[in-house]
C-alpha cells in the first residue's frame, strides 16, 4: 500500500507546483505584460457575447495584446462574475488585469455635453443629440413632463428654468428623460432647503427666483454685476414699476422665430404676457436656464437706490438711480 502512496504523493505535489506556476504566469502576464499602454480606444461590449469573443474583440481593436492571459486570469480569478456591456475607453496595450477589472465593475465610457448657462430648452436639446444622445422629439416630450420637479414648481407648464447648466458625462443609452431627470435633479442639489428658505424670507417662491434670475442671467455675464442687475429688478418690482427687460422679449420673439438679431421699436409693443414693458411683475415663466451665480443673485441683491442701467456696448452697464441720470448715459453710450 506504502508503495503505491508515493507516486500519488509525487504526482500531487507536481500538479500543486504546476498550478502554482500557471498562477504566478497568469498573473504576471496578464498584470504587466506586453508593451506600455498607448492611446485610448473606444471599444463597445455588447449583448450576449462570451469571455472569448469579447477577449478576441479587444485584440482586434488593440487594446490587449495576447487574449490568453486574459481569459486565464479571467477563468481563475473571476469566474462567475460577468463581464458587463457597454462603451469603454481603454488605453491601447493594456494590462488583461485593468481591462478585466475595468469590465467587471462596469467602469463604462461617460461622453461629456456642456451646458452654458442662460440657454432655453430649445437649444440645449440639439446639444445632446448631436453628442449622439436621444432624439428632438424625445427631448421635446421629455420637456413638457413636469414630474421631476415634483412639489418645487406647482404652476410649472414645462422644465424650463430648472435644467441646471453644467458638464454632464453620460453613458451610452441613456434617454433623454433620464438626462433632463438629472438636470432637474442637479437644481435640486444647487438650489437646496436653505436656498428656498432665503427665498421664502423674500417673499419669493421658488418659479418665482428662477424667473428672475433667467433675467439676471440674460441681462448680463458680468460676475460683479449680477446682484447689481438683480438689485435694480428688486426695486422696481417694490415701487410697482414694469421691468422693462429687453430679453423676455427675445425669448418670445425666438420661440416665434422671427428674432433678427435686435429689438426695434415696434418689438417693444409685441402683445405677449412676457412683454415686461407693457406689464409689470415679472414675466410668466423663466425665460432661460441660469446658473448658480444667477440664482445667488437673485437671492442676494445688493443694497441700492439703482432703478436704470444700459449696456456700455463693452459688456458691461452704466446703472442709474434716476431717470435723468439714466437719460445721460443712454445719450453718452447708446445715441
């Protein structure tokens, strides 16, 4: 019996060994073998495939150099845990152990679309679609669906004024609900319960500070003179008087498409509810998506007798407390 256990006990120690050997190989050529990683790839995993077909796609596009480590360290180590879908950018050459890791926690390919701040509803969209994400129509209807602002706007018609301006990265497949859902969210995050409790010590709801800072936000893009602008609306707004805002006209006149580039005289007179020079208070609705500082501003105004201001034609604005003074600087910047 002795006499049999040792060629056993010889054959066991040599599997032990040769497995022991096939682990440290596996290892060290799928951790770091193959030349430097190079420039990214943007590699798609679809549906339905197998370690082997997806192991064969990656050498086809470069990003592996040899598929045989991979799917070792793969079968060793990971079985049983898929190897999720998706877009992925993963340097060219590749260590099999950052490509195996990068697919199994689904680290996927996040395409960045930039926001401005002060854009409508209508020209965000075609900067989402032309990033390859949704469709016009799907953002239009999108649009109207109200439910992500749940309580924060009870008169709310659209999400205009609560698409929050900033760079989103986005995967592959996402709708165009889901990117207006986190928009949405994003004003949530921004303009939190302290926010609307500022607001509220105002007397303001919430549509009605996102009003006026989509008019901040239009009026000017100078930083420092946000609450300058917002100051001037606050006290207008307090004497009754109409805000006389030339760009709630251009919202109306480019949602009608007949906006030439600047307003005449006979704009002046466009019979619209947002016509702040024929009514006072503020206009129905936002007429844009303003940013954070807006917001602020809106919010914050600063402490002044200001009820005028024109454009200096440089960016910025000559503001006036009287009508006389205001009268001058439209003589010395505008005439």
């Amino acid at each position: 019996m002795r006499f049999w256990l040792r060629p056993i006990k010889l054959l066991l120690v040599l599997a032990q060994v040769a497995l022991l050997g096939i682990c440290v190989w596996t290892a060290l050529e799928s951790a770091a073998s193959g030349p430097r990683p190079g420039n990214p790839v943007l590699v798609e995993i679809g549906k339905g495939k197998g370690a082997s077909a997806i192991a064969g796609e990656l050498k086809a596009t470069g990003v592996l150099t040899k598929t045989t480590p991979f799917l070792w360290r793969y079968r060793m180590f990971y079985s049983g845990k898929p190897l999720k879908t998706g877009q992925y950018m993963l340097p060219a050459a590749s260590p099999p152990a950052a490509v195996i890791e990068a697919l199994i926690r689904g680290r996927v390919y996040l395409r960045p679309v930039t926001v401005a701040e002060g854009l409508t509803g209508r020209e965000i969209f075609p900067l989402f679609t032309a990033a390859g994400f949704g469709t016009e129509a799907g953002f239009a209807a999108a649009f109207k669906d109200i439910a992500p602002l749940g309580l924060l706007d009870p008169q709310a018609a659209d999400l205009e004024g609560y698409l929050f301006p900033e760079t989103y990265r986005l995967p592959k497949g996402i709708t165009a609900a889901e990117i207006l859902a986190m928009m949405t969210n994003q004003f949530k995050d921004i303009f939190s319960e302290p926010r609307r409790r500022e607001a509220a010590a105002l007397g303001l709801s919430v549509r009605e500070t996102v009003i006026l800072a989509s008019l901040i936000e239009k009026e000017t893009a100078r930083p420092e003179e946000r609450s300058l602008v917002s100051s001037v609306f606050h006290n207008r707004l307090r004497l009754g008087m109409r805000l006389d805002c030339d760009p709630t006209i251009v919202y109306v006149l480019k949602a009608e498409g007949t906006y030439l580039g600047r307003l005449h005289s006979k704009d002046l007179k466009l019979d619209s509810p947002y016509n702040t020079y024929l009514h006072a208070g503020l206009p129905p609705g936002p007429i844009c998506n303003p940013g954070r500082e807006s917001l602020l501003a809106a919010l914050r105004p600063a402490a002044t007798e200001f009820l005028y201001f024109v454009s200096r034609n440089d960016g910025s604005h000559q503001f006036s407390r009287t009508l006389h003074e205001h009268n001058r600087a439209v003589d010395l910047f505008q005439r």
